[in-house]
C-alpha cells in the first residue's frame, strides 16, 4: 500500500498520486475516490483513495532511499522502498497488512460490496 508524507500545500489526492508513481514506477491515469482517513497507532493519519485499473505486480519498479548501512559503518547504500508486490485476496490481504492499517482494507471491501449489491 503506497503511502508517505505531505504538507499542507499539497492536496491527500495529489500525494497519494505521487507516491504511488514513486512506489510502483506507474503513473495513475484513473479516478480516485477517498476512504475514511486512519490514524496508525504511531499517530500518523492516513489518507487514502482507491481507484480500478490493472497492474502487473511484476512491473512494479519502485524508487529507492538511501541509508548507512551497516549502522555507523560510514557506508551509504540505495535500497528499493518496495522489493516486491503481488495481489491477495481480501483474507489474505487482511492477514499481511499492518494491523493500523485494517480498517483502510474493510472500508474498501466494504464499499465493493455495496456495489456489487446495487448492481
């Protein structure tokens, strides 16, 4: 699930965008739609959106950060913020992903159901 920062100069939707480009080396061409926002229990809030389309999880080519590593070794190394991604379904999905971020995942499925029903 890419996520990270932004100020108040730059909109939740704008962010998510741009995180998601920098996280999977794909650009979103799509609608958005906003879920409830969720405070993490470290106390970061989280906007998030989802939108359809297809993605090949093989494709995913993400940016990296760099960091010392070993740990005070004076060494700066480049690690890929993603090493990998794939697509679980709902139960799977919901074992795999941090605990603070469940409810982002059953507001979604939530929300897939009630479509389903309307249709």
């Amino acid at each position: 699930m890419p996520k990270g920062e932004f100020d108040a100069a730059e909109a939740p939707e704008d962010a998510a965008r741009r995180e998601f480009a920098e996280e999977t080396g794909t650009e979103l061409a799509i609608p958005l739609a906003p879920l409830v926002p969720v405070r993490q229990p470290g106390g970061k809030l989280v906007h998030a959106f989802y939108g359809e389309g297809d993605l090949d999880p093989a494709a995913i080519r993400s940016n990296t950060f760099t960091l010392e590593w070993p740990p005070r070794s004076g060494r700066i190394r480049a690690f890929p913020e993603v090493d990998r991604a794939a697509w679980f379904d709902p139960e799977t999905a919901l074992r795999k992903i941090l605990p603070g971020q469940r409810p982002i995942l059953e507001e979604l499925y939530a929300r897939l159901a009630q479509r389903t029903d309307a249709a």
